[in-house]
C-alpha cells in the first residue's frame, strides 16, 4: 500500500492498459500479399475452351445491302447476293426514297438486313448523316460505315 502511494504522491499517473490496436504489422501484411498477387496475377494462364466444331454453319451470313454516297451527293445501292457468284453484282443509282423503298422490301423478308454506307472522304457530313436518320426512321438495326485503313 505504501508504494502505491508513493507513485500517486511523486506525481506519477498509475499504469492504465493500453486499449489501441498496432496496426502497422497488418500494413505491412497487406502490401506484402499486394506485390505477391501482383506478381502472380499475369503468370496465371486463363483456361482454354475447346468448342465442338461441325462441317457447316447452320446459318448462313447476310450480304449486307451497300449505300455508296458520292461526291456529287448521288446515290448507289449495291445489293450482293450470297446464293450468286461473286461476279453478280448488281448497282444501281437511286434516290432517297427509292433506297428506303428497297430496304424495306428486304427487311420484310428479313429483318436483321445489315446496310453498310460507302461514302466519298469529299463527301460533306451532312449527306451521311441524312441517310443514316432515313435508314433509323425506317427501323434498320444492323447499319455501319466504311472506312479503309490507314496505310
């Protein structure tokens, strides 16, 4: 009892538990196991899938309809035929609304019909753009644009 006093007179605090947690061995834990995953993460090889293959595709490809746009804002559809040789090809100049005409004649018979615009690079944007908001408003679904790649 007397040295408890002691320490209480000398001006001393008692000795309380400590209730904080260390938390910086869990740190350096944790940036350990990062560089390990990190490390690791591109040796590990994604897992292969090996499809069944069969002699021929139930489905046979569309040709898509072809809108060439050319300098002077004309326009031709070009329309192939998968079931006709490469070399049967038919084109032909045609105005707005025979082009959407066309193009709804195919998607009755198909409606996934895909239409692929050509356009001159000297063609202005705003020729472009009125075709593709024809071909939106006639509810094509499968319309692209094409590009040549750089050389």
């Amino acid at each position: 009892m007397a040295g408890s006093m002691r320490s209480s007179m000398r001006g001393g605090r008692a000795r309380r538990s400590m209730s904080e947690i260390n938390v910086v061995p869990y740190i350096d834990v944790m940036l350990v196991l990062l560089i390990i995953f990190m490390v690791a993460a591109p040796l590990v090889t994604p897992g292969n899938v090996d499809l069944p293959s069969v002699a021929k595709s139930s489905q046979a490809k569309i040709a898509p309809i072809e809108v060439i746009i050319k300098a002077d804002k004309s326009m031709q559809v070009r329309l192939n035929n998968a079931a006709k040789a490469a070399a049967n090809i038919a084109e032909q100049a045609v105005t707005t609304e025979q082009l959407l005409a066309l193009i709804r004649e195919r998607q009755a018979a198909d409606a996934e019909q895909p239409v692929v615009i050509y356009a001159d690079k000297t063609v202005q944007y705003d020729a472009v753009m009125q075709v593709m908001d024809a071909l939106q408003k006639q509810n094509v679904k499968r319309v692209g644009l094409a590009v040549q790649p750089a050389p």
